[in-house]
C-alpha cells in the first residue's frame, strides 16, 4: 500500500511540498514538466561554507570547477577537475550566485560512488534566498532525480541526479548534499531556467531553512514517512478480514494528514532517538496494535525467539512457542529472553519478579534506537526500574519490549533450576519457565583468548571520560577484554637531548604515565601501545629514518624498554609496540621494517605488533615478508584473512614458524547494524586459523556523535560496539555476543585439552573420536557452512537466522562433551 493511495484526497502538489509521499519527497512544489533545461549556472560564481580538503582532488581550481560545464574524465575522486570533501562532521553546502533573482524550474549535480567507502548522497537539498541570508529548501534533488540511487551491489558508478520538479525562484541557489558517508565528490551543478511566472511565487515561511537544525528535522519527517509507508505495506499484505483491513488504511490516511504539519523542533537536553521519540512517531506506531488485533493477538502476548535475531519496531509475535533455556557452565555468563507485545492503543505498564532463577542475573530492557542511517537498532541494553525485588517496565502501544536476562552462575552448585518470570499486566497474570542448567564444569577465571577493543581507557580516548572511566574499565573486565590499548603518550620518548652524537641515549624514558596504566589495569594479558608511525616522514625525538643516528637511537630506547618491563615483573610479549596502522603499500612496509628492526635489535622482551593489509596487491607481499620478520605478532583483518589465495597463506605460516604469533581483528562500521555474529563468530574463526587474539575497533568510537541521537551526525559512521555518554555506559547485544564468543572459545580450547591432553587415554574411546572430529572436520564445516548463508562476510545485516544460532547448537555440543569427559575422567570404566 502507497503513502500516495492513502493520500487520494489530498492535492499531490501538498503532498509533496511536505515531503509525505516517500518514494517522490520533494520539499517543492512540482510544475508541469515542460521547463527549458537552460543552465544559467553556468560559468556563475559559488562560495562553500566547507572549504573542499580531500587531498587527491583538491586544487586551485576547485573555485570555478563546478559550474565551468566541463565534466570529469577518469577516476571521478583522484581528478583535478573535481571537487571533494572528506566530511568529519562539517556540513558541506556550494551557493551559487546568479547574479540576479532567476526563475528556477529545476536542478542537477553529477557525483560519483559505489567504491572505496564512497556512498551516494541520501539527498541533495535546494535552497534559494534573495539576499544570501534567508534560504527557503525548494526540493531535494535525489528524491525528484528521473535517475535513482544505484544499489551499494552495483559498485562504483558515476551519476548525474537531474529534476525539473521545481518552480521557484532566487539569486542564490544553494546546494547541500546530506550523506550517511565519510565523502562528498562533486564535479557539476547546475541551476535551470523556469517560467517567467515562476519569479512571482511566494516563498513558505515554513520552508526556511534552520541548518542548526536541518539534518535532525529532515531525519525525523523521514523516520515518519518510512513508518507510515511499512505499517501500509504490512496492512496489504496481511491475512485479515477486509473492513479491518480498510479501518487500519483510514487511520493510516488520518496520520497521513496530520503529518502534513510535522514540523520537527530542536531536541532538548537529554532527548534520545529511542522509539517513539515524540508525540508523532506514538501515534504511528501504536497503530500497529490494531494490525496485531485484526490478526488475533491478545492485549498482552508473552513469547520467545533468539535473543540475538533482530526486533522490528513493528514486531509480530511468533505463534510456534520456544522458551528460555540457559544452559551453561559454572562461573560463566549467559543470557536469554522474553518478548512482550502490547496490542492496545495505549502504553503498558507491566511488573515481573524471578523466581527460584540461580546465580546472580542482571535483567535489562531492549530499546529501539534510530541512527543516522535510519535503520533503528533494537540492541541497546537499558536496566530496568527494580524496586523490593520487582521489576517494572513500560511497553509503547503497538510494540514489542523484550527483557534480556545475564545469568553469571558464579558460585552456582550444578543442577537443573526451573525458575519462572511472574508477570502482572493489567491484562492478568501470567508464569512464564526460565530453566537455568548448570554444568559440572568450571568455566576458568581468565579465558585464555587475548581480545580487545581499542579502548585508550588511560588516555581518556573515544568515548572515555573521568566520570565514566572506572565503570568502563569494570565494564571490559566483565566482558574478558584482557588487552589494554594506549596511544603514543605512552611511548616515553625523551627528548632530542637526551642522545648523544651517534644516536646512544643519555638518560632514561620518563615510565611514568606507563606505570599509572599498570596501577589502572593491573591484571591486563597485554599493554598495547599506538606508536602512530604514519610515513617516511615521522620521526623519533627528532630523528628521521634516513639519520645514521635513528637505528641506534631507537635500539637503545628499546632496551630500556624491555629493562622496565622486566622490572615491574612483566612476562616477555606482555607489553606491545605497534608502530604504523594497515601498512598497504611498498613505501609502509618499508617504514615499518626500518622502525621494527630498529626496535628488535635492543628488545626482546617487549614484542613488535602489526596490522599487515593488502598483501596481494602490486609487488607488496615482498616487501611486507621482509618487514614483517621482525615482527611478533601479525594480525591481519578477518576479512582480508579469509580473502588470501594460499600463496599467501602459506607465506604467513612461514613467518608463524618461525616464531610470530596470528591475532584477527575487524573494524567496520556502522557495527550495531550488523549481526551480533560479526563479534559472536569471530573467535571461533580465530581458533579455526589457529589465532589467539581477537579485537574490534572499537568500544566507544562513535565519531564524536551522541549516540542516543545521530540525526545530528553528517557523515561517518559509529563503531562502538557500547553506548557512550559522559556519565554512562549502555551494554548492547553486540557486546554480549562479544562476551559469548570469547567463552566459546574457551570451550572448544577445554575441549581441545580434553583431546591433547592426558584426559583422553581415560575417557570412552567413542567421545574421544567424536571430540577430535568436531575440532577438525566439524569446525571446518561449521566455518564453512556460515560462509555459505553470509556469502563469506563478516559484516553482514542482522539476519532472521542469525549464524549466532549455528554457534550456540555447536556450543552445546561441546558442553555436552566436556560433561561426559568430566564424568569419565572421575569414573573410568
């Protein structure tokens, strides 16, 4: 069902200058079509309020570039005649001035993406003003364009988005792309000639731009538009009687019409982007309750699936019942859920109690959360109101309110324990089993994984404050993040004087910011630090690579390096120096065997770390063999891992033997849109390569953004795998799946014991066999059989079957077989 059919009654010219019909937003008024495409912008002068800064194409020329009607030939972002932004959280807007006020009957700019992390604009809104002060949005060129957005699966294509559904007029027609990007390319625009008539219409004073406030406005009406239009499609498609059907179109219509005065203001302090955010988003979303109705739900329906499967906002409880199950080991943490749907036209409020629930549990909500993307995330772990030992909750007409329950079994006796969630609605009471299953088996206090989270925790970095750091540090703890991450702060470079003149050092690094960090975070496996080495141009105290002095300069502080790490009782490896990030060319992995073969000629006790990238293009796996010699551990992406022919493969297994250790990591963004299989998953494929560290950039970069409120954000996306404010730090599913794939490599390396170990000449011949088959045949297919149904990525968006449900039937699995082998190694046959 079309916005535009529920909209018959209403003039499309309305329509569309509201922005109520999705597929034509317009923000405009339409003419009739038969505009002169006359460029009268042409070779007319434009100001930015972004001054372009994307190296490759920027140039003096970047001044009459876009308006000089010649268009780029080649490779759209590396071409002078282009005009680039690399965004950073700087709105980019090009005003043109025509000289005069014109007639303008239409518009069009030519940009190019598909590649390279380069994404299309999510719009290209028109403004026009008479003096350049006041700008009032004319119609956003993307939703009007006669060419539409290409699919991210289309790759790198270059597109001129053009309309001639404008009928307005100005001297100053500004441009200004809004992009879910890190980039904005353009090479033209252009302003075309409308009827003369059009120099008399009458601006909207409901049309001026407010820029403080123009991508959260133009976000929220969007957000409206895009629930209408699914609760119409969901209306069509669904099984229900015909005169319910249309009572549910009529209420659509009705909204339909209200939105048309939607006028989004300024959020206030503290707003969120938590469902439903304001009065009108209410609205809309509690018409679902009449859909669940009409398809026979009760007032309140308490069900069960996956905790890691996605969550709509408009939700449908699944009628095949599952409940809860935890099973789990001693003195680890799992978790489960139940799904609460309310069909009524107003909020619920609903009270639940556990009972006979062993061990300690930490019981949240899950929150809906829009993002700059306008994908809402339900991932967000909130706690719920408790008070005397009830839980209270509050469920939005129309949705769903899953509570999420963390069972940590520490100090848990093993058993069966069929506890239940009691719940009181206004609608009745109802009990519903939690069955909680403890093992006789010992989940270790350290899991043996090395993982990590780039956190920068003692450098107060991404996310990190004073008030919220030691919940954080709690807060890693918790999950087994047992590598601790600093920047080049840390490094205790003395100064230039401090060496003589053949590059020796005089006097001692100054440890002490180093020494704070081990008093911070005493247990740590690993202190990780970011040396920030960026070319042949970075320099130690002074020195630059090519100085006769820099080898030895670095050599010495090197050993002082591992004097101090032996002295505070260190092991060898537990303190690491990553000197440059994703090295991808011959000229990097130049720079890193100069700094590494530096530094390892005075260290062995403190270990080199490297993130190696793009060993298979040119002539680079040479060059990255010769550097990576003096490294100790190689920790390529999973991605770019999984993706090597097996020349190269077997050229890192060569540096293996010889010594180095394989770590995997991943960082790629917006991770919260992806399934919770991109951090569950990664550790089994780490003990599939034989890898024993795991990391994810990050814990709480959210490229400077709010992240309970991203409609601000232009540009970017957010990698924090938590919620991040000030004063608070919000877990998600995310970071529970994190946590979760870390026991679950702990459990498949207990049950590797089991085989390697001398358990295995005392436990049933047949389980010994079973073991050993599932860590080689059955972890192979299992890895295999995820690649398959995710098309052999990582990143993939959340998905109904989510392969956290393939890890969770294997983890099982090999619970059952460490309880059996627990029981044969005590009572052998």
């Amino acid at each position: 069902m079309l916005i535009s059919q529920l909209l018959s009654d209403i003039s499309v010219r309305k329509a569309l200058r509201f922005g109520l019909i999705v597929l034509v937003l317009a923000w405009g008024r339409q003419c009739d079509g038969d505009t002169v495409r006359k460029n009268i912008a042409l070779h007319k002068p434009y100001t930015f309020r972004t001054q372009p800064n994307y190296a490759h194409c920027t140039d003096p020329g970047d001044v009459t570039d876009l308006t000089d009607g010649s268009y780029t030939k080649g490779y759209f972002w590396t071409q002078k005649g282009t005009v680039g932004w690399g965004t950073r959280g700087n709105m980019v807007s090009i005003i043109v001035d025509l000289g005069s006020d014109q007639p303008i009957g239409g518009a069009a700019f030519n940009t190019a993406a598909g590649t390279a992390g380069v994404t299309f604009p999510e719009s290209m809104l028109l403004s026009v003003s008479t003096d350049g002060e006041t700008f009032y949005l004319a119609g956003d060129i993307v939703q009007l364009s006669e060419v539409k957005t290409p699919s991210p699966e289309d790759g790198y294509k270059v597109v001129k988005f053009s309309t001639n559904a404008l009928k307005t007029h100005g001297r100053y027609v500004q441009f200004t792309p809004l992009t879910q990007g890190m980039f904005v390319f353009l090479d033209e625009v252009e302003v075309y000639q409308g009827k003369p008539q059009y120099i008399d219409v009458q601006y909207n004073e409901s049309d001026t731009i407010d820029f403080e406030n123009l991508l959260f406005s133009q976000r929220c009406v969007k957000r409206l538009n895009n629930h209408i239009s699914t609760l119409a499609s969901m209306t069509s498609a669904a099984r229900i009687p015909r005169i319910q059907k249309q009572a549910i179109r009529d209420r659509l219509k009705a909204l339909s019409t209200e939105a048309l005065q939607y006028r989004p203001k300024a959020p206030a302090e503290g707003f969120t982007l938590i469902m439903p955010y304001d009065p009108q988003q209410r609205d809309v979303i509690a018409a679902h309750s009449l859909l669940l109705r009409a398809q026979g739900f009760e007032p309140l329906t308490i069900w069960h699936k996956d905790r890691y499967a996605p969550l709509s906002v408009f939700e449908v409880p699944d009628r095949q019942q599952t409940l809860p199950v935890v099973r789990m080991m001693q003195n680890e943490y799992r978790a489960d859920v139940l799904n609460l749907t309310n069909a009524t036209d107003e909020e619920m409020v609903v009270h639940f109690s556990l009972v006979g629930v062993p061990g300690k549990v930490d019981v949240r909500q899950v929150e809906y959360v829009d993002t700059r993307e306008l994908t809402v995330t339900a991932t967000a772990l909130r706690e719920v109101r408790k008070e005397e030992g009830i839980h209270e909750t509050t469920i939005p007409a129309g949705m769903t309110r899953q509570i999420w329950f963390t069972v940590h079994s520490e100090g848990v006796a093993p058993g069966r324990y069929d506890g239940n969630v009691v719940v009181q609605s206004p609608h009745g009471e109802f009990s519903v089993p939690l069955v909680v299953d403890v093992a006789g088996v010992r989940f270790p206090d350290k899991p043996r994984l090395k993982a990590g989270v780039w956190d920068y925790a003692i450098n107060h970095g991404y996310g990190i404050s004073p008030q919220n750091r030691e919940y954080a540090l709690r807060d890693l703890r918790e999950h087994f993040i047992n590598v601790a991450f600093g920047n080049r702060s840390l490094m205790g470079v003395p100064p230039a004087s401090a060496f003589d003149s053949s590059g020796r050092m005089l006097q001692q690094p100054d440890f002490s910011t180093f020494d704070e960090w081990l008093t911070l975070w005493p247990d740590a496996e690993v202190y990780h630090i970011f040396c920030a080495v960026k070319d042949k141009n970075s320099s130690f105290a002074g020195l630059k690579t090519d100085d006769p002095r820099f080898k030895t300069a670095i050599s010495s502080w090197a050993q002082a390096w591992d004097e101090h790490a032996k002295s505070k009782g260190l092991r060898a490896g537990q303190v690491q120096i990553h000197f440059i990030d994703e090295p991808k060319s011959q000229e990097e992995y130049q720079v890193l065997e100069q700094w590494a073969e530096a530094f390892k000629a005075g260290a062995e006790h403190v270990h080199v770390f490297n993130t190696p990238e793009d060993l298979h293009k040119d002539d680079n796996l040479k060059h990255a063999i010769s550097a990576l010699r003096h490294v100790d551990v190689l920790c390529p992406t999973l991605k770019r891992y999984r993706s090597y022919e097996p020349s190269i493969i077997k050229a890192l297994d060569g540096l293996r033997s010889s010594g180095s250790e394989l770590w995997l990591y991943m960082c790629y963004g917006p991770s919260r849109h992806y399934d919770p299989s991109y951090y569950r998953l990664q550790p089994w494929y780490c003990f599939n390569y034989g890898a024993t560290g795991s990391f994810f950039w990050s814990y709480g970069d959210q490229r400077c953004v709010n992240p309970w409120n991203e409609y601000d954000a232009y540009g970017g996306h957010s990698f924090a795998v938590v919620y991040l404010t000030k004063d608070e730090i919000t877990p998600t599913k995310h970071w529970e799946a994190l946590r979760e794939g870390i026991e679950d490599y702990e459990y498949l390396a207990m049950l590797r014991d089991v085989v390697d170990g001398g358990v295995a000449d005392r436990i049933d011949p047949n389980l010994a066999s079973d073991a050993k088959r599932l860590l080689t045949r059955g972890l192979r297919d299992i890895v295999a059989k995820v690649n398959a149904r995710t098309n052999n990525k990582s990143d993939v968006v959340w998905m109904q079957d989510t392969p956290c449900i393939d890890a969770d039937r294997v983890r099982l699995l090999v619970l059952d077989m460490l309880i059996a082998a627990n029981k044969n190694a005590q009572h052998p046959n």
